[in-house]
C-alpha cells in the first residue's frame, strides 16, 4: 500500500489507478471494515490527525480531482466521507517527500520514462499536505 504524500499529478495512469485503489482499501482498514493491515504503517499519519476517515476521504478527493482533470472518472460514492479541506491538514516532512520523489522516479523508469522529467525537485504534495522540515517519516519501511 503506497498512500503518497506528493501531487497525484505526477502519478503515471497506473499509479493513480493503483493509489486510489488502494486508498479505498486504506478506508476501510481505518473503518473497521477488513482485518487485513489494520498496522500497515501508511496509515499512522491518518490515525495521527485525529479524524481518520474525514482525512482519507479528504485525500480520495484529491484523487479524484487529479483523475478529473485527465478525464478518468473516479465513483466519488466510494468515498466515506467526502471532504475537500480549505488547506492542508497533515504535515509530510521534507527528507520523506524526497524519498516518495525518488521511488516514483525508478516506477516511472519501467512504466513511463516520458513522465520522470516532470517531477521537479522538490515536487509539490497533493492539497492535504504542507511540506516541514525533516528527514524520512518514521512510519516509512525502507
């Protein structure tokens, strides 16, 4: 599971296809829903922020916004609880933005080389994040 902290925008058509999937796996872990990876580390940041499906389902929209925009069309009634946030709501650290940055560069390099110019360093992170200072989050598994 690889709920990422940076821009869907920079996402290949199969990693977005992929992360809102997984995503939705993501809520109904964080709803109850599944017994399976109810201590996947992606979700502590969610649990952390105080309401975790508001929060999940603040970052399916940004997902379906990002697919929106290239035409896809994402079932918005999967989403739990739809909430687009007037700015962010969760903090992703500098060091961590990076590493996504870089394991979405060697993604890219098998699925869509055309795409790895297009992520700028540092790249932006998708609306319910704002970017501190800081090395990789210690929920991440190397």
């Amino acid at each position: 599971m690889r709920l990422w902290s940076l821009h869907p925008r920079y996402l290949d058509s199969k990693g977005l296809v992929a992360c809102w999937r997984e995503t939705l796996l993501a809520q109904k872990v964080l709803g109850g829903d599944t017994v399976g990876y109810r201590n996947h580390p992606q979700l502590t940041r969610f649990r952390a922020g105080g309401d975790p499906i508001s929060l999940i389902g603040a970052y399916l929209e940004g997902l379906a916004a990002e697919a929106d925009s290239r035409g896809y069309r994402f079932n918005r009634a999967l989403v739990l609880v739809p909430h687009v946030p007037a700015g962010p709501l969760l903090t992703v650290t500098a060091g961590q933005l990076e590493h996504e940055r870089d394991h979405l560069l060697a993604k890219l390099a098998v699925r869509a080389v055309e795409l790895r110019g297009s992520v700028p360093t540092p790249p932006e992170t998708h609306r319910l994040f704002s970017t501190i200072p800081g090395p990789i989050e210690p929920w991440e598994v190397p």
